[in-house]
C-alpha cells in the first residue's frame, strides 16, 4: 500500500460538517455526502430530537390563531396577529436549526432537509385540524350554510395533507439516513485501507448550479502514472473562494477490492490552489 498524503483541512465556513471542497464520485449536488468529523449516529440524537419537537409544537401555536382569525371564527381577538407572525419567524428559525444540526452531523443537504420536513409538516396538520375543530365544533356541525361548512372543513382537509406528506418525509429521510450511515462507514474505511494515488485536476466544468448556495462543477481527475491511463469523473461542491484550479494536485484513495469505490481529495501537500476571481461563481440573488 503506498503512502498516504495527507488530506487538505482548510477551515470550514458556514454550517457543513467537512472542509471544503467536497468531492464525490458516487453523488450529485444535494445528495453528496461529505464526511463528518465523527462517526455518524445510529439513532437521531437528542439535539435533533428536541429542536424538531420544538418546531412542530411551535407551528401550530403560531398558525392556529392566524388561520381563526382570517377565516372568521372570532375565538381570537385580531392584536394576537403581532405575537402569532413573530412565533411564525420563531418556528421557521428552529426550523432552519432542525436542518442545521441534521447537516452538520450526517454530512448531506438532502438527509437534512427530509428531517427539518418532517416537524414542520407535522405541526402544519395540527394546526389545520386544530383550526376546524374550532370553526366546526362538535361533529356533525350545527346547521348552517354549506359555504360556511366547507370553509371549516378546509383547513382540516390541508392538514390532512400536510400530515400525509409528513409521513413520506419521515419514509424518504430513514431511507437517506440508511443510504448515509453506510456511506459515511465506507469513506472511513477507505481513509484506513485504501489504496492512494496522485492524481491531477484537468477539469473543471461549471453550468451555474448552486447547492445551499455553494456552486457545483463537473470535474475530471486523471490519476498519475496510471497504466492503462485512468480518468474519473466527479461532482464539486465548494465555496466561490475555494474553487480549485486547473492543475491541482488531488489525493485519489480506491478500494482496492473495488476501483469503483474511489474518494478525491485535496491534499494538504502541496498547498491547494483556488480561483483568484470567486466572484463570478456566487449564487445570483434573484
């Protein structure tokens, strides 16, 4: 086994659990699972337990009264509009650490967002239930007109679906987290047992594609003194100012019971190389 240079480490920006850039053979854009400083989880842990159970009580504190009060029921006075739109910016921003913890402990954007799905289409459905059986009362309505009927029943008919979208958000988000933690065991293993090679940087193909506003290319890795030559094709995420150069040195590691099981990386000698202008690869914000 040839030795092993050692892997670039530049220091991480934002939320994402490994230094950039991220390469990856086997997935594309939101699906690329970049490897966590620690082993990832068998079970969801208490952080991410306890901030999706806070957002999916807090969504329908927030919605109930806000959906009562524009449908007519009356059951809240109209100042409760203030405190209700500022638990509505509330439960989005537990939300959006739901997804922030998921990220940074299983390593991909797409696992994450099936997780931070879940508690907020969960706590959705609670509050279009909640809010027809308050606009209803008890079941089967008192007599009044159809209109009146039908605009009770409709937020209860919107949780419903809330709640089934809720359920294939938690089926898609165990089936990722599957599909992750047994990516994360074999990146691990190729770090112990791989098999390392040079390789060198020939392209890299940009087509103004962002994921959570990062920019992703195209690139191709030749391996260095390869016989028969070796090219291998890989999905880039990064940040605008770490976009590697044409050129660089990469770190190819391959399983040596599998040359398709490959891992690219950026070695930390010699020195990565970036783009001077990262400018033209940030995300438009319009």
């Amino acid at each position: 086994m040839s030795a092993r240079p050692t892997p670039s480490t530049h220091p991480l920006p934002g939320d994402g659990p490994t230094p950039w850039p991220v390469f990856s053979v086997a997935e594309r854009g939101d699906d690329i699972v970049a490897e966590t400083p620690v082993p990832v989880p068998d079970h969801l842990p208490r952080e991410i337990l306890g901030w999706a159970t806070t957002a999916a009580l807090l969504w329908p504190l927030a919605l109930m009264p806000l959906l009562s009060q524009l449908l007519g029921a009356g059951h809240v006075p109209w100042w409760w509009a203030l405190p209700c739109v500022l638990l509505v910016f509330l439960a989005a921003v537990v939300t959006e650490i739901t997804y922030d913890a998921a990220h940074r402990i299983y390593g991909q954007r797409a696992t994450a967002l099936r997780i931070a799905e879940v508690p907020a289409l969960a706590g959705c459905a609670a509050a279009g239930v909640g809010t027809s059986a308050l606009l209803l009362g008890p079941w089967p309505p008192a007599d009044g007109a159809p209109f009146d009927v039908v605009l009770g029943a409709l937020p209860g008919a919107l949780g419903a679906l809330c709640l089934l979208l809720a359920g294939v958000s938690a089926l898609r988000a165990r089936r990722r987290l599957r599909y992750v933690r047994t990516r994360q065991r074999t990146i691990r293993a190729l770090r112990e047992w791989g098999r390392s090679e040079p390789g060198v940087l020939t392209a890299v193909e940009f087509h103004r594609e962002w994921s959570g506003g990062n920019p992703r290319f195209a690139a191709t890795v030749e391996v260095a003194g390869a016989q028969p030559s070796r090219t291998i094709r890989a999905h880039l995420v990064t940040t605008p100012d770490q976009v590697p150069r044409l050129g660089s040195a990469v770190l190819v590691t391959t399983d040596p019971s599998d040359p398709a099981v490959v891992l690219v990386d950026l070695p930390a000698e010699p020195p990565p190389r970036f783009e001077a202008d990262g400018g033209r690869y940030r995300q438009p914000s319009n």
